[in-house]
C-alpha cells in the first residue's frame, strides 16, 4: 500500500512539475491568439508581412505579460524568422545573432514550457546548418511530443494538429 501510495505522489509532482513549467497565463487564449499568427508567419516565412503580424501581436502580448518569458520567447521567434525576409545575408547573420541568445534567455526562464521549447525546434530546423544552431533538436523534440502526448495544446486543435504535422516532417 505504501508503494502505490508513493508511486501516485511522485507521478502527481512530476505532472505538477510540467504544468507548473509554462506560464500560468490566466486567459489561455490570449496565447493562442498569438499562436495562431505563429502558425501563420510558419506557414508563409518568407512573407515580412506576415511575420510581423506575428511580430506586433507578441508585442501586444508583452505589454499585457510584461515580465513573460513567454512573450520574449514569441517576440525573439518573430525577430528570427524576420531574417528570413531579409535580402543582404550579413542582415540575416545580424538579426540572427541579436535575436537568438534572447530566445535562449527565455527558455532559461521557463526551460520546459513546450511552447518555448517548440519555438527553438522550428527556429533550429530552419536556420541553415552553418549557423550551428540545431544541437537542442532532439531534446525539443522530446519535449515537444511529450507536450502533445499529455494534450498541452488540446484546447487548441488547429494549433496542436499545426505542431503533429511539424513534428512528422522532423
């Protein structure tokens, strides 16, 4: 009896600890609002316009969420891709090297949130391999299924189907 009895707490703490890991944002959908322009701006990278939507809507989100890990997450993510719009290669590298420690500073604030940890995975797959920016691929990916195995996304279906199919392409 005592065994189960310690099975069951450890099992509770640890899906306390991944919970307890992303942000507790009250209004859930204020982060799929964004998410969704995420989804977007993968959609169409190459579109600045798109990619700043995104852009102004994780801004929109930090002045809401001021001390949010989350939103600089969001916020550097939008900075990377903007690179990708980018005609001058020196501008990308320049870009890329502002924005991606402050993606890094907000996964070290919040280092399970999946939706960081989902950020970092697309931005690494996409990067080109010279930049040696994919060696979190593999933990992300990890996190990033065990995210959707535990229905992190569910109450977003269009958003948590957007990162299956991301995750079957890997």
């Amino acid at each position: 009896m005592k065994r189960w009895a310690i099975v069951w707490l450890v099992s509770c703490v640890a899906v306390g600890e991944f919970h307890s890991q992303h942000e507790n944002i009250a209004d859930r959908s204020a982060v799929f609002s964004v998410l969704d322009y995420y989804r977007l701006a993968c959609l169409d990278p190459g579109s600045e316009a798109v990619v700043l939507e995104f852009d102004s809507m994780a801004v929109a989100f930090i002045a809401e969420h001021p001390e949010s890990a989350l939103g600089l997450g969001m916020k550097s993510t939008a900075q990377l891709m903007l690179a990708e719009s980018m005609w001058n290669p020196l501008d990308k590298l320049t870009q890329f090297q502002a924005w991606k420690p402050k993606l890094e500073d907000a996964i070290a604030q919040s280092p399970l949130d999946p939706d960081l940890r989902y950020f970092r995975l697309s931005v690494q797959f996409s990067v080109p391999a010279l930049l040696e920016y994919n060696s979190d691929m593999v933990s992300d990916a990890a996190a990033v299924k065990e995210a959707l195995s535990k229905e992190f996304w569910s109450e977003h279906p269009e958003y948590e189907s957007f990162v299956e199919a991301f995750l079957n392409q890997l």
